[in-house]
C-alpha cells in the first residue's frame, strides 16, 4: 500500500511539473541570450502604469458600436434598454476574468507591460491580478491550442508598433462596449491589435475583432491609455472574490476567510 501510495504522489507531482525531463521530440525552450537580453533596449518604452479613458469608451459605445447579428443586435438593444431603466445586467458580476477582448475594451482597471525575450507580458489589476501572454519568440499558432479567457496570443514588431493576433478564446468571454452590455463571442473570435504609442504618455490599442457568430462584419476600434509613473498609481492586488469573506480564527486560532452570507449573491449584512 505505501509503495502505490508512493507511485501515485510521484506521478501527481510530474503532472503538476510536467515532469523532470522533456519527453523526446517536445520542443524546448531555450535560455534567452545576453545579446536578446539587450536588444530589449532597442523597444519602444512601454514602462510605468497605464490606464485607460473611460469617457473614450463611453463615448465610442455610441460613435462606433459594432455592427451585430439581428438577432444580437436585437439582445444588446434590450440590455441597453435595460440599463437605461436602472436594471443594468452587470455581465462581469461572476468574478470570471473579462478574458478577451473585453479586458482591452471596457476594463476600468490599470495594467502595465513586462518586456522578455520573445514575450510581452500584461499584467493587471482586477480578475485576481489579471496576467496575459504574448509570444514574441517568432513562433506560430498552435494546430489546437486549448481555449482560454485570454486566448493564444501571437505577437510581432512592426517598427514601434506591436501587432498581436489572437485566436483560441473560450466561447464565454464577451465582446461588450461597457460592463453591462455585451454577448458571449460563442466561439468564432478572431482578434488583431496594433498596440502603439501615440505621444510619450499615450499609448492605442487598434482592435479589429471578427466573430461572424456574433459579428455582421469586423468590428475596428481603438482604446486608450495614458501612463503614470507616480508610486501612488503602482498597480495594488486585485481580489474579486475577497469581499465575499470575512477575516475570521478557526478552531487551531489561525487566521482564515471565513464565507459571509448571501442572498441573491447579494451580501447580507451582518447584525449589529
């Protein structure tokens, strides 16, 4: 019995780590190089805190909404209605990433950009401090890449400018023009960014996303970020879920979350 005990916590751990050694024809990555390294200088500079215009994405709600389905314009139209009466349906309520596109498109939250060889990293503050990948390292998409919230994202240099082909979307995450209006993607999602500055502290993300589930035609809008250097604006932890729990002392008297109660996912207060 220990021995199969033994084999099993053996073989969870080489799941969880993939194992010691690259099984024979796995590709490899390879350590990046001191000339890689420092050709990271030679970027354009994307460092400090971005976050975005909100009133641009308010305003491009109106001035450019994508041109839906009949059948999504006809949804989208009675969850504007809805919003408009006081009942917004608030599709990110769940604590779910916002995944893509909606992160670049209606996020209210800062995030900032990590330079490595061969990836450009996005980092977050919302979703549980929010990470996405985009290769740089000249590789191509995967033949069947397993769909994620924020997708397989491919990436180039075209001068200053960063052009990121994404695909491999779950069919969940939404395209929204605003926190309570949008439609899941349902699993045709194709979405092109040219992500570039436009003065030192403006940076535009030009999106085209087709999804002819959803979609009439491409959809192409832009977003916009403006960059913060002051300590004070230095992205803090992000933790959807932790207002769900009150800080409590199990029986051992350690710290722990304890769940609070809820109503309609709604938190009832505590009694006084």
């Amino acid at each position: 019995m220990k021995g199969a005990i033994r084999t099993s916590l053996l073989a969870t751990a080489v799941l969880l780590t993939g194992g010691s050694a690259l099984a024979a024809g796995d590709p490899a990555d390879r350590p990046p190089t001191a000339q890689e390294w420092s050709a990271l200088a030679s970027l354009p500079d994307w460092s400090g805190v971005w976050t975005p215009d909100i009133e641009d994405q308010f305003a491009k709600a109106h001035t450019n909404a994508p041109a839906w389905t009949p059948k999504v314009d006809a949804e989208m139209k009675a969850m504007a209605a809805d919003e408009k009466a006081g009942n917004p349906h608030g599709i990110f309520l769940n604590c779910l990433p916002e995944g893509m596109p909606s992160w670049m498109l209606v996020s209210h939250n800062a995030l900032e950009f990590l330079f490595t060889p061969g990836r450009v990293t996005l980092l977050g503050e919302s979703d549980g401090s929010r990470l996405r990948r985009i290769y740089t390292d000249g590789r191509t998409h995967s033949p069947d890449p397993d769909p994620s919230f924020h997708g397989e994202s491919i990436g180039h240099w075209e001068g200053d400018t960063l052009v990121v082909d994404t695909i491999a979307v779950l069919p969940e995450t939404y395209i929204a023009t605003g926190e309570g209006l949008g439609v899941p993607n349902d699993g045709a999602l194709h979405v092109v960014e040219r992500i570039h500055l436009t003065a030192p502290d403006t940076l535009h993300d030009d999106l085209e996303i087709t999804d002819p589930k959803v979609l009439a035609a491409p959809w192409r809008t832009t977003r916009i970020y403006y960059r913060h250097r002051g300590r004070k604006n230095e992205i803090v932890e992000g933790v959807c879920l932790q207002g769900s729990f009150n800080e409590a002392v199990d029986p051992q008297g350690h710290a722990m979350f304890a769940p609070v109660a809820q109503d309609n996912g709604n938190v009832v207060p505590s009694p006084k």
